[in-house]
C-alpha cells in the first residue's frame, strides 16, 4: 500500500502573513498532518481518528507528500494503531507538545521506517524559541483547541470494509457505526464478506450470510470436525426477526462455530436441497453430519440447543472443573522493567560510543519520556537504532556492552517501540540477535550488570500484544529458556535470579493465554518442558533452604512469579504431553507442596497460590 502524509496550515495562510509581525520570525504554516493509505485518513485530534481522504473540516491539504509503500499487512497495522490509542488519547492532546504531528510521525516510522520532515515536527519548539511564543502558548493552545479536536461527522468516517476489513456482520457494523473513526475490533477484523462468502478464509466468529450451495458447502466443511448452526431465514419472515439478535450474539459468544444464514428468497437453490417449507427454520450439523432440525422463533430454545451441541462438539478440559481461583483470577498482565536509567552517566561508559547518532537519538528519547511523564515523545529514527545495535557487540567492550542493552530496554517499555521491532525482517531481528549473543556466552562469563539487563530486555518485549505474539511465533522462546535457566540458579544476584523468574511468568502467561483463547500452544512443548524443568529444580532449591517468608519476613521475588509460571505452563494443558510427564518424573506436586512445609511461603502471601498449584498437579498427576 502506498502511504502517503497529508500536510494543512490551521491558520488557512494567516501564518505566513502575520507570524514575523506578531512572533518575530517568519513560519510558512501552523502544520496539521495526516497519513493515508488504503482509502482512509488516520490522524490524532480527539483521539485517533479517521475519515475520507481529505475530507476532514480542515480543508484540502497544501501538500501531498508520498513517503513510500508499506508491505506490513492491515490487520497488523492496525493492531500497532490500538497500542497507538493508549498514548494518543483526547486528554494528552497538547498542541506543542503531543499533537497530530507527533502521532504521524510515530505512525509513519512504523509504516514506512522514516517519520515526517522535520521542519513539522519542530515547529512547536521553534514557536516557543520566541518571547511572544512563550508568551501567547497559553491563548494559542486553547484557541486551536476546537479546530485541532472537533469531531468528523459521521458520514464521513468510512465504513469497516473501507478501514481495512471486509464487510463484518450486522453487530460488527453496528459498533463501527456508533463509534466514529474507532479502531475495528479484532471480530470486525476477522469478518467475512456478507454477500460474497470468501470459502479460502475459514474466519468464523461472526453470522456468514451466503446465497450458494457451494459457499454453504465450503463452511460445513470447515467445521467437519467440530459443529455448526445454519438459518434459514426470509426477507419477509417476521417472525424470524426475533431470532436475529439471540444468534447474532450466539455467534459472539461462540467464535470457533461458523454460524450460517442462508435467505431462501435469494437462495432458493438451497432451500431446495435441503428441502426447507418453513422459516425460521434450524439446523445444526455435527461432526459433518446433520444433527437437529426445528422450526420457530423461540430464542431460549435456540439457545439452548445451541449449548447442547457445543457441549458435544467441544468436551470439556478436565481443568475446568477445578476450583483453582488463584490462577482462575490471577493477572496476566506482563512483569515490564520501565524505569529509565541515569542516562548521563550511563552513556558515559561508552566511551566514543556515545556521541554516535544512534545513541544520541535514543538518549533524547528517553529523556522526552522522561520529562514529560504521561506525554510520551516521537519515535527516533529506529531503523539507525536498530543497525547500530546489531554492532554493539563487536563495537563495546563486554564490560560496558550492557549500557547498549539498557537504552533499548527502556525503550522497548513504550509499546510502540516493541511494536515497530516486532515488524522487522525478520521479526524481531534485533533483540533477538542481543538476547542470542548472551544466551550463547559461556556460563559463568556474562557479566553480572549484562545478564541483567538482558532479561529484562526479554521482559519488556512483553509490553505490547504485537510484540507479545511475534514473541512466540519467533525462535525467542528458546533462547529466553536459556536465558531463564541460566540464571534462575544465580544463589549470587537475587536481582538476576528475580529478572528470570519473571521472563519465565511472561512466556508461560502468554503461551497460556493463546492456549485459552485459540485452543493451540503458543510455544513449542519442547520450548516448555525445558522452563517447567528449571522451574521444579528453582521451587525445590527454594524449599530446601527455605529463604524468605520465615517468620513474617518478606519472601524471595523468585516464588511468586515461579509459581504462577509453572502453574499456566501446566493448566489446561494437554493431559497426555509432556510436560505432564515431566512433573510425573520431578514430582512436581512435592516440590510445589514443599515450599510451604518447609517454611518458604509461610506469611509471604502466596500460601493460597501453593495450594492451587498443589492441587492442579495432583489431580493432573492422578
């Protein structure tokens, strides 16, 4: 797709006619700017919005300026807009600081690898540079406050299919339309294409209507292995209308089951085949093969046959009958290390290093970050980053190589920084190639300060969903394991020993939420048996010397997050695998119910997450 930045003057001219008389410098425009690319217009006002192409109140663009071609895929693109969204909310609109041009810039770094001119981005600062900017920033921001965040009407926010989608069910379309320029919902994302059903994509979770035999075919025969529900229904059905909602939210609830729905006044070739005399009218298929066929709208009695198939379609995971609410409750929120480190002085150690434009780039970065709190700064020039970082270890010394590590692990805490990482070629190809050369030292020689923040650079690769899923479709799981039992070990470094606990917590949760929502192991079993292993051997080390939790004391940062690492490892995972197997030969379950006989998480507070554990390995284990 081609990208292309959408450049306004708010002033419609007045800049360049009045700025030296009032400022005492000469500006050509008070820049607003857009990207647009596949038919829509993307930019931060009141909020991230989005509208026709050069539709929006502010006019025709003065310029048009092609910044290059994206290959990145829109559903991916548009996963990196919602990181987007939690830093370019309405509140944090400043017009000097954390405006439109801000946004386009981090956007467009992440689209095409370059942001936008920078004679744009710097207005703000040349503006404030003047006595009479300083002076009138106050009355500027709140006069171009309506102009910068008023609302695009909603005829002129393009519908889903527009937005990058195919067209989505009546539900789906509903919420687009109630939410003007809102980001589409991964359901939106997934929908097929009402009318014209795409037999290739397999995407369920929404209502398919299809108006052929083949089409119809093509779903049932996706869903041969499991189940699914057809309606027939009639453009001049009344009674049918009732049923709608009920199996549109069915649908919802159930994305895994294509639900159907076949109109037999346009599809009257399929209403013959399946010799339909009534509408509404029910079918559900099972196993490829038809299940149940009733007529009526009644929504309780669609509901429950509905359930009734899906309890036989889908037999339930024995764990789901535990009462384990530790795990049940417990956050899976990622274990992030966000703080920023005296850059001054980490800098310093480079040496020579220090004045190269990738690191200069990065330290002002983090520095905006962190002189401005909650009003997060541009994005460097990231491609320049990541080329200098690669280097970094032929070009510092061991000993200091960790300053490297430290900068790009700060950064990483932004979501939108792990978010850009995350679509390199290949993904993650830059942490990747800094976490694989510690993995690959020697044990014993990676200095202390290096493996340090290298796990918890691993850590914060956690911080976005983008970066999180390219995480476990990448060859990182393994090389975060030797990272992880390396170090879990480390009777020496408690801070390193606590960094591994937690990367072992983030890998597990991760894994075990794409366990839990796609029914699929996010990460090799190999990959898992490896982190349980040096999980068990860290509890039992634990148990045996009984640190911590003693008498009220505070417990070691390694138990908690070990705990509920080994605890999603082995939920709901398959009952015949092999890390099943592998807590059968480490007795897990004693080694999990020993670090609370042995004193270990006495008063620490994590006493109920033992007992859940211990009951999830036994009754896994009988």
């Amino acid at each position: 797709m081609d990208v292309q930045l959408y450049v306004y003057d708010l002033t419609r001219g007045m800049a360049r006619t009045m700025s030296r008389s009032l400022l005492g410098i000469q500006i050509d425009a008070v820049y607003h700017t857009s990207l647009v690319f596949n038919g829509v217009e993307y930019f931060f006002g009141q909020g991230v919005q989005t509208c026709y192409p050069g539709s929006t109140h502010h006019g025709q663009p003065m310029e048009i300026i092609p910044l290059g071609r994206t290959q990145l895929p829109l559903e991916v693109i548009l996963e990196y807009l919602e990181s987007l969204k939690t830093i370019y909310t309405p509140e944090s609109y400043d017009l000097f600081a954390h405006n439109c041009n801000n946004f386009t810039n981090d956007f467009a770094m992440f689209l095409v690898g370059k942001g936008i001119p920078e004679h744009i981005t710097s207005l703000p600062e040349t503006v404030l540079q003047t006595p009479f900017g300083q002076m009138l920033k106050p009355q500027i921001d709140a006069s171009m406050r309506s102009i910068t965040q008023a609302p695009v009407p909603p005829q002129k926010v393009p519908p889903a299919g527009r937005a990058g989608a195919v067209a989505s069910s009546s539900s789906a379309s509903n919420i687009a339309a109630a939410s003007p320029g809102a980001a589409q919902t991964p359901a939106m994302r997934i929908a097929g294409n009402l009318d014209n059903f795409d037999s290739t994509s397999g995407a369920h979770g929404t209502v398919h209507n299809v108006t052929s035999i083949s089409a119809l075919d093509n779903l049932l025969d996706s869903a041969k292995d499991t189940c699914a529900v057809v309606f027939f229904t009639s453009s001049t059905c009344a009674p049918c209308k009732i049923a709608y909602p009920t199996y549109d939210s069915l649908a919802v609830e159930h994305p895994k089951v294509p639900f159907i729905k076949v109109d037999i006044n346009a599809a009257d070739s399929i209403a013959l085949k399946y010799k339909i005399r009534a509408t509404p009218t029910f079918m559900t298929f099972l196993h490829g093969h038809k299940e149940y066929e009733w007529t009526g709208a009644d929504p309780s009695q669609l509901t429950g046959n509905v359930r009734l198939l899906i309890s036989k379609a889908f037999v339930p995971h024995p764990h789901a009958q535990l009462r384990v609410p530790s795990l049940q409750r417990g956050s899976l929120s990622p274990v992030l290390f966000p703080k920023i480190p005296p850059l001054d002085k980490l800098t310093a150690k480079m040496g020579a290093a220090a004045t190269s434009p990738a690191v200069t780039a990065l330290k002002a970065f983090l520095t905006h970050r962190q002189q401005d709190g909650a009003r997060e700064a541009p994005l460097p020039d990231l491609p320049t980053i990541s080329t200098w970082l690669r280097q970094a270890p032929s070009v510092l010394d061991s000993s200091v190589l960790f300053t490297a590590y430290d900068l790009l692990r700060a950064a990483l805490a932004d979501p939108r920084t792990s978010g850009w990482f995350a679509e390199e070629t290949p993904p993650l190809a830059t942490p990747a190639a800094l976490l694989s050369h510690v993995a690959s030292l020697p044990e014993g020689t990676a200095p202390y300060a290096l493996r340090l923040v290298a796990l918890q650079l691993a850590c914060n690769l956690f911080s976005s969903p983008l970066s999180a899923g390219a995480v476990l479709a990448s060859q990182l799981p393994g090389i975060m394991v030797r990272l992880v039992t390396q170090s879990l070990l480390d009777t020496d470094h408690a801070p390193v020993r606590a960094a591994a606990a937690s990367l072992a917590f983030n890998l597990a949760a991760a894994n075990y939420r794409v366990r839990r929502e796609e029914e699929r192991e996010g990460v090799g079993e190999e990959v898992q048996v490896e982190l349980a292993a040096s999980l068990l051997e860290t509890l039992g080390a634990e148990a045996e010397k009984g640190l911590g939790g003693e008498g009220g004391r505070e417990p070691n940062p390694v138990l908690k997050p070990a705990l509920y690492a080994l605890g999603y490892l082995v939920y709901f995972a398959r009952s015949e695998g092999e890390v099943w197997d592998l807590c059968a030969a480490m007795e897990a379950r004693g080694t999990v119910v020993g670090s609370r006989e042995g004193g270990v998480a006495r008063g620490s507070g994590v006493e109920d997450l033992v007992r859940d554990v211990g009951e999830l390995l036994g009754k896994g284990l009988e």
